[in-house]
C-alpha cells in the first residue's frame, strides 16, 4: 500500500493538468463532473490508505531509498493524522465542488475547466502537506497550496475588494513562507537534512538547545502559525473570507486552517521534541499563551460583527485558540480531543458558510442588520444554520462537543471555563444572526456608522440572484452537519480516531464533558436571546472598538504585528534555552 502515497497528490494534480489542458473544449457540465471524479477519487484513496495505515506507511518517491542512512529523495509518511488530514481535505474538497455546481455566473474567458483546476491543485497541495516526511517538501507543498489559495481568494479579480483581500492574504502568507524556508536553512545548516526524523535526530547528537535551534523555531512555527491564523497572525483571514467564493470560505476554514495547527503538531514531534529541540515547559507555555491570547481575540471580535462571513471568520479564529491550547497540552488525550474536535468543526464551519453563500446568492448581502427578518421563507437553510450553531456551542452528540469534552479534561482547571465561554460566545452570536435573519426577532438594528465593514450590497457569485435555492446548496450542508455529528455519536468511531492518533486510551463521553456541553449551549442560547431582546446592554463597548480596528486593511498593519508576533513567540520559547 506505501507505494499509492505519491497518488495522493498525483491524482488531483493529473486532474488539474487535463482540465486546464482541455477545458475550454469542455461542456461546463462535463468540465465540474471531471472534476468531482478527480476529488472524490482521492478522498476513496486517502480513506482506503487511512485504513491500512498501521504500521505507518513510508515512501521513498521514486525509488531514492537511504544509502548508508542517507539520502537525497522525497519521503512520504502515510501514518493516522496525516492520512486524517489528506481524507478530511479530499472530503471538503468534493463538498465544496458538489455545492458550487454550476454556481459561479460564468467561467472566465468560456474556460469551464479554470474553477475545479484551481480547487484540484489546492486538494493535491493540502494532501502533500499532510504527508510530506521531509520538512523542504513540506514547504513546497505549502506554497503549492497557498498559491493556488490566492488564486482562488481573488477569482473575482474584476472587484477592488477582491483583489485587497487576495493581496492581504498572499503577502502575509508569503512572509510566513519566506519565514519557514529562512528556519528550514539553519535547521539545515546544523544538522544536513531535510527528513523531519533526522533533522530531530541531528539536533539531539549536537547536544542541548542553543540560539539557533531557537531561531530556527520560532520561524518555522511563524509561518505554521501565518496559516492558522492565530492571534497575531491572524489578519488575513477575516480580509479573504469576506472577498473569497463561498466554496473556497469552506476549505480555507473547514480545513486550510486546520492544516497549519496540524504542522506545528507534526513539527514539534519529529523535529523539536528530544533534548537537542525545544523543552516541553517552553513549547507548553508558547501554545497556551497563544492559543488563549487567539481564543479571546477571536471570540470578541466574533461578536462584535454584523458582516457574517467575517463572524464566522472570527470563530475560526477562536477555535484555532482551543486547538493550539490542546496541542500544547502534550499529552495523547489532548491528541485526540483536538482531532475529534477538528472533524467535527471542519463539517459545522464548512456548512456554515453554505448556508451563507445562500443568502449573498439569494438577498445579495451578508449583514446580520439588512437581512432582517428577510430569509424568513428559507425554513431549510435557518434549520441548518441553527444546528451549525448549536454544534459549534458543543451541544453533544455532536463531534465538536465530543472534541470540547475531551480537551477540557486534558487541559482542566481555568482553561475549561475559557473553552466554556469561547464556544458560548462564538456560538451565540451565530445563534444571534439565525434570530434576526431567518426569524426576524427583535427590534430592526440600527446602521451604526461604527462599522467599517458591514456586508451590504454585495455582488451574488451567481448570474443573477437565485429565486429558487439548488438543492446541492441546502444538501451539501446538510450531508456536513450529519457527518459532523456522526463524529461524536457512532459507535467506534472516536475510538477509531484515538487509536489512529495517540493509539492510547480511546475518547469517550464523560458526564461532566456532556454537563460542560450543555452548560455551553446554554449560555450561548442566552446570550443570543439577551442580543435580540435588549441589543443595547451587549451593544459594543468603547475597549472594544480599539481592537476591532486593528483589522485595518493596510498591508503594512498586518506584517508589524507579524513581526511583533514572531518576537514574541521566540520569547515565550526562550527561557529554557537561553537560560541554560
């Protein structure tokens, strides 16, 4: 089976060759089912490796097998989480192509096969992220993938916004990459390799942590960081969703996202984990502060907006607080928590921005105050968006409640009421749009000059805006939501997932992780109905405003908190290096 590694990534990008090749001869119809084949065919492959993946499975790419314990040649490392990894963005990916059939108004230059090329090469860079055993290739693939994500943040490139966004996003992800590859350059100036395993092993034999490990570190964990948008690195994310396609909203935080929380994970294993690495106090300190510093960022700027999409940016962002707070927790039940948890948010985020898209394509807008009561008729899509919501607060059986339980027991202490409240917040303001959109409750808001950004008047992505919603944009959330509580209530399946991740003590509920959930979703039920019923008590605060600002729009803003957060990593990680 280790030989069918390199197909992960060669089947979408075979795809994407024949579509760019003969997509303008292609029928619109024939270009996205080619497409759909292409996406869905890897995602049976990554499954069927993912079940075959004990003992992990390791290719040498074109035969360049060691030598002598040395070896110039590509590595691929087909283990549980990387293979998880590869199936979850195969699957988004086929999500995302089923919802946006037919969905754009027309295929720039009569170029039917443009779209589903772009999405196939971002499914082949995601998939040889996840797999990738050596860390040069990894960044490769990386670039590969965000490359093609500036391409696809920016398709409507006609639009000034759009291509703001886009720019936002390619250079602060390019920093991040410049940065990966500047740390990859000591890491290799040190030890001579690139393969994640014996750049470990290097750095073990050269002794204890000096400088340049630490350098190396807090760079490579720089751009890792740039890509899961966590707090201060965050800026773009919130830019691209409000400008990018509503198929591409659901990769980059359904899984885009997850994937660079997932590097820092893998990194610090293979590379950073022995003697010669970073100490695990210092790792643990770095994540924590990090990850609590994005949580409640990323929370208070959820609720203080009235532009959907960026809300449900912003709730990406905090949850990537949770996930860094359980991958430094460094323990094999924070493993498998985080995993659940990233199952199960990939499917409720992804449906999420669905459910979004039809409203742009339906009422072309996405302000929580100009839709008001307007979406009353779309009694399908404000269930799901309610269920979404829900799922997000933690409400078992879903598996972002599973993922939230088995954290909050790993971590315990002050950090289970953090996770409480951020998913509280985060869900409650989504409950908050469902209340006033779908059901028109309490009083109009006002339009508060406040708001730089509010997500009136925008241009639907489809010819013209729909009268009838297609039913593959009320299915594909739905089929989501479903899969997405499948994670936390089948039978096995978080057993699955531990023994793939940690292989230790499988997830289970516990009835203080199902009391936490239900406490979660009742708060955030709560705080919705106080918003609706008296707006003016949750109404934003003065502190508040300051820090919404931050979110500029000036490129310049963006690469100094960079920079500030690059510093400030380095000096989290530092006091057990340079204090030897």
């Amino acid at each position: 089976m280790h030989h069918l590694l390199p197909v992960l990534v060669t089947v979408p990008l075979l795809g994407a060759t024949l579509l760019v090749a003969g997509g303008h001869r292609l029928s619109r119809v024939a270009a996205e089912t080619i497409g759909c084949a292409f996406a869905a065919g890897t995602a049976g492959l990554a499954i069927a490796l993912l079940l075959n993946s004990s003992p992990p499975l390791t290719d040498w790419v074109g035969g360049w097998t060691p030598k002598g314990g040395e070896s110039v040649g590509i590595v691929l490392v087909g283990d549980g989480p990387g293979l998880g990894m590869a199936a979850l963005a195969s699957l988004l990916t086929v999500a995302a192509l089923a919802y946006s059939w037919h969905y754009f108004d027309e295929p720039p230059r009569r170029h039917a096969g443009a779209f589903p090329a772009l999405m196939l090469l971002f499914q082949g860079g995601m998939c040889g992220f996840a797999i990738a055993g050596d860390l040069f290739d990894a960044f490769v693939f990386f670039e590969l993938m965000s490359v093609v994500a500036y391409a696809l943040t920016g398709h409507r490139v006609e639009e000034p916004k759009v291509v703001q966004g886009a720019l936002s996003f390619g250079v602060l992800n390019s920093l991040g990459a410049y940065a990966v590859l500047t740390g990859i350059a000591l890491l290799y100036a040190r030890t001579g390799e690139l393969t994640m395993t014996k750049i470990g092993q290097g750095l073990d034999h050269h002794g204890g942590p000096d400088a340049l490990t630490l350098a190396a570190f807090a760079l490579v964990l720089t751009g890792l960081l740039v890509k899961a948008a966590a707090v201060p690195f965050h800026f773009w994310l919130p830019d691209a969703h409000a400008v990018a396609p509503t198929p591409v909203c659901m990769l980059l935080s359904g899984v885009m996202v997850e994937l660079g929380a997932y590097g820092v994970w893998r990194v610090y294993r293979t590379v950073f984990s022995g003697p010669g690495g970073i100490p695990a106090s210092d790792l643990e300190r770095a994540l924590v502060v990090l990850g609590v510093l994005t949580a409640v960022v990323g929370a208070v700027m959820c609720w203080y907006q009235r532009h959907i999409k960026r809300l449900l940016a912003y709730s990406t962002v905090a949850h990537m607080g949770l996930f860094l707070i359980g991958i430094g927790a460094l323990s094999p039940e924070a493993d498998d928590g985080v995993a659940l948890y990233i199952l199960g948010h990939a499917g409720v985020k992804a449906a999420l921005f669905a459910c979004t898209g039809v409203l742009l394509d339906r009422y072309g807008s996405v302000d929580e105050h100009a839709l008001h009561g307007r979406a009353r008729e779309l009694r399908g899509v404000a269930v799901l968006f309610v269920l979404g919501a829900l799922s997000l607060a933690g409400l078992p059986p879903f598996g972002i409640g599973l993922g939230k339980a088995v954290l909050e027991e790993a971590v315990g202490g002050p950090l289970t009421v953090l996770f409480v409240a951020v998913s509280a917040v985060t869900a409650g303001a989504v409950l908050r749009v469902a209340a006033r959109v779908f059901l028109g409750l309490g009083p109009r808001p006002g339009d508060e000059s406040s708001y730089e950004t509010t997500g009136i008047d925008e241009e639907p992505e489809t010819r013209h805006r729909l009268t009838r919603v297609p039913d593959t944009m009320t299915a594909v959330p739905a089929v989501l939501l479903v899969a997405s509580l499948a994670v936390g209530a089948v039978p096995g399946f978080a057993r699955a997932v531990g023994r793939a991740v940690s292989g230790g003590t499988a997830p289970y509920w516990t009835p203080a992780g199902v009391l936490l959930g239900l406490t979660s979703t009742a708060l955030a039920l709560g705080l919705a109905a106080l918003a609706v019923t008296r707006p003016k008590p949750l109404a934003e605060p003065s502190w508040a405003t300051p820090l919404r600002r931050l979110q500029s729009g000036h490129i310049g803003d963006y690469v100094s908190w960079l920079l500030v957060g690059t510093t400030l990593l380095a000096a989290l990680a530092a006091p057990g290096i340079l204090g030897r």
